[in-house]
C-alpha cells in the first residue's frame, strides 16, 4: 500500500489538497482510503459529508474512495491517543486499499507524529524502565501504605512488548519506499519559509518529501484583474523561488478555482488540475537517504538536510549513537556496530548533505 | 496587564493581524509585548526582521519575543531531568530523557507561562500573544484540568510512599531510584505555574481572546466551534477579526463567486458570535514590516484603542436563586445533543463535541445531585 502524508502550515488548503489528491486516484481507478489524523478536523467539511468520529471504520463516500477522521478524544491525552488510533487503523487497512492519504496536523504537530514512533519507541522504552525501577522497589511496601495497588512488573512487560513492537513496526513503514511525504504551500512568505524548515525536519528523520504542491495560484484571467496584478506577479515569483530551492522536487500546480471545492466529484476535477498527467498515486521524486560510505581508513554518514544553516546545526557522537540538531529538532541517529566504536572526526555542511566523518582518534 | 490572545485556524494571517495589534496598541500609548507560542514561529517574518527567543525592541513602545519552548523546558525541568538522567546512566539516552518530558500540552503551557513572566517584568501594560492553530490553543486549554487531576491523583500517591520507602533504601545503598523531593518540588511548581496561568487566562477583566479568521465556509465552521469552546473553558472573546476580504472591484471577475461566497459567510459570522466583527480587506501586497502593520491595524480597529476590552460579556457563572445554585455556561452555536452533563467527585464534567472541560465545584455542592441541565438560548444552565 502507497502511503502518502500530505503537512504544511495550517490554513493553505492541505485538506482540500489531500481530499482532491485521493478522490483523483480514486476516479483513477485506485482503491484509496483518505485519513485525517488533523486534530481540528475538517476532512469531513470539504467532501461534503458528516463522518462519525467514533467509528474506527471509514466511509464510503464515493466508489473506491473512504474516509475517515480519526477520533481524539477518545482519551486524557487526545494527541497520543488519537495517534495510536489512527496507527491501529493503519495497520488494519493493509491489503484493502492501493493508496493512503493521511491529512496531518499543521507543520509543527505533524513532525512530532511522524517522529514520534522513532521518539516514542526510545521513550516509552525509558519510561517503562523507570516506571519499572520504581514500581519493583515501591510496590511492596506502598501496598501496606497507599490503599491503591502499584501495577505489577508483569504489566509493564506486555504494555513494553505490544508498544514497542508497534511503534517500530510503523517507523520500518514510514522508511520505506512507498511512503512519502508532500508539503502543501501556497504564494506567501511565512508559508514558504515554515516549508523549507519542515523540510529539512523531515529530511533528519528520513521521511522522503516526493513533491510540493503550490496552492492557490491564481490562474491567468483572476491575475489580469488590476486589484490582483501586483499579487499575480508576485505568485510568479514566488513559484519560480520554490521551484529552486526545493530542486529537484517537483512543485505541482493547484489553481485557484472559481468557488470553494466542496464534494467529491470537484475534488476529483481539482486532483487532475493538479496532477496533470502525472499519477498520484506514483513516487514522484526519488531523494536521497542516509547513507554510510566508507573512505580511506575512516567511514563517512552522509544525511541529506535541505536547506539546513550550519549555524543551526549540532553534530555529536554519543556512544552507539550520533546526534544531529536543526534548529529545534533534534534526532539520535542510531549507527551500525562498526561504527559506533569510532570517534567524530569531523563534519561538514555542503550541498545540503551533511556529511560527518568516523575514524580512529589520533 | 492586559492580555490579548489572538488565535484562529493556521494561515488565517493570525500572525499578522497579532503584530498589526500589538503596534496598533503601542500607537495608542500602550506598552506591549508581543509574544508568539506557536511553534512555528513567523512573527519576524511579519515583522521584516529577525525575533527570536528573548525579548527583543521591534517598534518604539513593542518588545517581540519568539517563545524557545525547549529551552523553557529545559531550564524549569533541571531536577525532573537529572532524576531521570540517574536512572539511566546512559548517555545516548539523556536525549530521550528531554523528549520524554514533552508531553503533549506541555509545550504550550512552558509557551503559555511566559505570559506571567512579562507580567512579572512589570514594564509593559499589555501582552498580544500569537496562538498556535485553534486545534493546540484549545488543548492547552483544557490542559490544565487535566494536569491537576493527573498530579494531584498520581503524584501524592508516590510521594507519600516514597517517603517512607526512601530512608530504607538509602540505608541498604539503593539511590537515585527514587525521586527525592527535588523531583516532587518541581512538579509542583509546575502545577502551580499552571494555575497561575489559568488564573490568568480565566480572568474576563483583563484576558480576552480574538478568533482570526477568513470569509470562507471551512474556516467559518472551525471558528465556530472555537468560539464555543473558548467559553466552554471560560474565556471571554471580545471580538471575531474576518481578515482577507476581497475588494468591492473583485465581484464582476473571476472572484465573482468568492465574493458571493464572501457575503454569506459574513452574514453569518455577523449573526454567530454577539460580539464586535472587524474586518480587513485584502491589501495589493502583503504587509511586512511596522508601517504596513500599522496602517492594517488602523483599518481593522479604526479609532478603537486595540488593547481595549472590545466587548464584555461572562462566559461562565455561578448564581444563587433561592435555594438553587445555578451554574450557567454561554455556550453559542451548539445544539443540545452535542451536549453531555455529569458529575464525578468534586466536577462537573462537560463535552461539547470533541472537547472536554471538567469543572471544580464550589464545597457545597459536592455530593449533590443535579437537578437539570437545560439549555435556554445559547446559554447552558445546570441546576442543584
């Protein structure tokens, strides 16, 4: 199954992006499920129809087209939850459907659903521990003081098994080939600005951005108008800007249509706009990943990071681990055996590749 | 202080109309400091220059700071981390050990406490804060309660049996295991940041918030159900700023229908809310930088001072009639059977849709029954 997440910065149509993207291949002839994993939902609104929050069964909306809006407040703590839900719902549409779209949340929540398996596996791994240290040591005796009994051991050893095989079950899937990532964009600045970050984001955790969609462009006769000249030309621009910096990515063309594209078969008509003649539901773009090369006496871990500045950038070897910080983000990149006994010799920024070079102390 | 929140679905122009009003207000005398807690910062995309993470002078009067949550994090969490980081022992893993105190709504509150601290500084008269995305603003929002019932519950608990079981294992030479009151004290002092913000946030006298949003049906919708939640947690909105409205000239073109469209959002929007609707058109280019900003505030406020409470109205409140108490929550654009009731322990748990608020009740009230909830109008009622 094609699995395809469709982010940007709230507001620039991912959802109506998303929902055309789907009802096209759908029309196409692909079976396609489209999820909305957006806390805020509105994946309902624009295909025109009420989609219950409580089912974990997507609707049929049209013939080879299902939605579903994954529920958040089935917990205390509707992030978390809603991303389990929607992880169970994952694994258990596999084989039914060709293509799954899944709108995400705005840009910042959208990496942290995505990092979160790699994150989440590490971190549950850790508070299990300490829960565990803490539970084995307290229990005996808080079961003679607190009337509440502390779990025992036994418990947190399934909970342990169940997550982590689940979490990294979904990380080995969001590694693979067939799963990509699109950036929704539209012609302003701040919106462009919040996608070259959230693409070197997603380049540090290995998730592979296969396309950019640019929303909104005003199509040659709305441009003409005098109130809107100034803002055609500026769209142009801006186009031609995204086009470079997110070379060799291809930037898919969504034009503004002449009313709000509400219901599946505008949807449908919007999604071939878009696409063209290219396949939605196809790898558009081949980037490349993490890599470890081995060189004269020393191994180089090549990572490419877009649009990364060096002077947001941190690299440091921790024990089997390397750590790379951008920004606000930061990953723990696990290396291979070989070398995790080596030490950081040196790195560099070029070309949006990082390369960080492993070798023998001198 | 005053404080203004200005959130709405992402990519309304939230950010800028923050700015616009954060410089509208300094043009009226104020002095103020415009925060942005969206993770994604662009306040200094909006302003033409770089903000960052501490406070920073970008207008005569207007001080801008871009919230750095994980170093917030990192600066209040010290003993919780260094707990953990014993426990571990492992390096690699002191990583995770940051990552695992993020916990969902987390960044938003460290976001949020900063509102208090401007407070603290005591040199500025208003705070215009820049919201992430309706969806975490009200997460946030809810977070508190959920907080304390989590602390409260969780907490006590392994803090009384840690006491005892402490000096025990400090004798057999056991250490590190378990939290010492360090860890606890800090965890306290985060519940207590929270209800200070809370405190804050609830306050109608000087908090309110503003919903930005456009004339279009799904960003209509979205800032409806805000706006009902808004006052389901108690906070007072004091006004709906429609941004990006087409210009009069668009109607004969290729926007005819979106400005159609336009009309009956507006008219709808007019009829929503019961407070002020201000409206900014579309400008011939985007607004960048102070002198733009400013002459959008002008548009958007007209003469009114932008740091004004533009409409007083309570979202929630207790009243006595006779031997009744009567809870009543303004609750607009909600339908009864999106509504549900009930009482555990000392709350008033309350959803509306998606969202959950619990309510603590007043002593007396605790261990009654209710004797009714109605909705009458656009107001929710709860007997005793």
């Amino acid at each position: 199954m094609r699995l395809v997440f469709y982010t940007g910065k709230g507001g620039v149509g991912k959802t109506t992006t998303a929902a055309a993207t789907a009802a096209y291949a759908a029309a196409c002839g692909r079976r396609t499920l489209v999820l909305s994993a957006d806390p805020a939902h509105s994946l309902g609104d624009v295909l025109g129809v009420r989609l219950d929050q409580k089912t974990t069964t997507p609707l049929r909306v049209a013939p080879g087209l299902d939605a579903l809006e994954v529920d958040s407040r089935a917990t205390l703590d509707p992030h978390w939850g809603a991303i389990r839900d929607y992880l169970v719902s994952l694994f258990r549409h596999q084989g039914i459907y060709d293509l799954c779209i899944v709108d995400c949340a705005p840009t910042g929540s959208t990496l942290r659903l995505v990092t979160l398996p790699e994150v989440a596996s590490r971190a549950v791994k850790l508070l299990l521990r300490v829960q565990r240290a803490v539970a084995t040591l307290v229990s005996p005796v808080a079961r003679v003081v607190v009337p509440v009994p502390l779990p025992g051991p036994e418990v947190f050893r399934d909970i342990d098994r169940m997550l982590y095989e689940r979490l990294a079950k979904l990380r080995e899937r969001l590694l693979e080939a067939d799963t990509s990532v699109r950036i929704v964009v539209t012609p302003e600045r701040m919106v462009i600005d919040e996608a070259l970050r959230a693409h070197t984001d997603l380049a540090l955790f290995e998730l592979a951005c296969d396309a950019v969609v640019m929303n909104r462009l005003y199509p040659a006769e709305a441009a003409a108008e005098a109130f809107f000249e100034s803002w055609g030309r500026l769209q142009e621009e801006r186009l031609a800007e995204v086009e470079e910096s997110f070379a060799p990515l291809p930037v898919l063309r969504a034009p503004l249509a002449r009313e709000e594209v509400v219901g599946v078969a505008a949807l449908a008509a919007h999604g071939a706009a878009i696409f063209a003649d290219a396949d939605p539901a196809a790898v558009l773009c081949v980037a490349p990943r993490l890599r470890f090369a081995r060189g004269k006496g020393e191994y180089r871990v090549e990572l490419p990071l877009p649009h990364a500045r060096k002077d947001a950038l941190d690299v440091a070897k921790l024990d089997d681990a390397l750590l790379v910080r951008t920004g606000n983000r930061r990953r723990a990149i696990p290396l291979p055996r070989k070398l995790a006994a080596l030490a950081l010799v040196g790195a560099k920024l070029d070309a949006g590749v990082l390369t960080v070079r492993l070798g023998t102390p001198r | 202080m005053r404080v203004v929140l200005l959130t709405g679905k992402g990519g309304v122009g939230k950010t800028t109309l923050s700015a616009a009003t954060a410089l509208g207000a300094a043009a009226h005398g104020h002095r103020v400091f415009l925060l942005s807690t969206d993770p994604a910062h662009s306040v200094g995309d909006a302003l033409g220059r770089p903000v960052g993470g501490r406070p920073v002078e970008v207008a005569p009067n207007v001080v801008a700071q871009e919230i750095a949550v994980l170093d917030e994090i990192e600066r209040s969490w010290a003993p919780i981390q260094a707990w953990l980081r014993q426990l571990l022992r492992e390096g690699a893993d002191e990583l995770v050990a940051e990552e695992i105190l993020v916990f969902p709504g987390l960044e938003e509150l460290v976001a949020l406490r900063a509102i208090r601290e401007v407070e603290a500084l005591g040199d500025f008269d208003t705070c215009v804060v820049d919201c992430a995305p309706t969806g975490s603003t009200l997460r946030m929002l809810r977070f508190p309660d959920a907080l304390a019932v989590f602390m409260g519950g969780l907490f006590d608990m392994e803090r009384r049996a840690a006491r005892i079981v402490k000096p025990i294992l400090d004798r057999i030479g056991v250490h590190g295991l378990v939290p010492g009151d360090e860890v606890f004290a800090a965890f306290e002092r985060l519940v207590r940041d929270v209800d200070d913000v809370r405190q804050i946030l609830l306050d109608g006298d000087r908090t309110t918030a503003r919903l930005v949003t456009n004339a279009a049906r799904v960003v209509v919708d979205e800032t409806r159900r805000s706006f009902a939640y808004l006052s389901l947690y108690g906070v007072a909105t004091d006004a709906v700023l429609v941004n990006r409205l087409l210009p009069p000239t668009a109607q004969d073109g290729f926007f005819a229908k979106w400005v159609a469209r336009e009309q009956t959002e507006i008219a709808a929007l007019e009829s929503a809310f019961g407070v002020p609707l201000l409206r900014a058109g579309l400008r011939p280019a985007e607004p960048i930088g102070p002198d733009a900003l400013r002459a959008l505030a002008r548009e958007v406020y007209g003469d009114r001072d932008p740091a004004a409470i533009l409409h007083h109205g309570r979202p929630l409140r207790w009243r006595r009639v006779g031997a009744k108490t009567l809870l009543e929550i303004a609750l607009p654009n909600v339908s009864k059977e999106e509504i549900e009731v009930a009482v555990h322990g000392a709350d008033l748990h309350l959803r509306v849709r998606d969202a959950r608020r619990a309510i603590a009740l007043p002593d007396s009230l605790v261990g009654r029954v209710i004797e009714g909830a109605q909705l009458r109008g656009a107001t929710l009622v709860v007997t005793w």
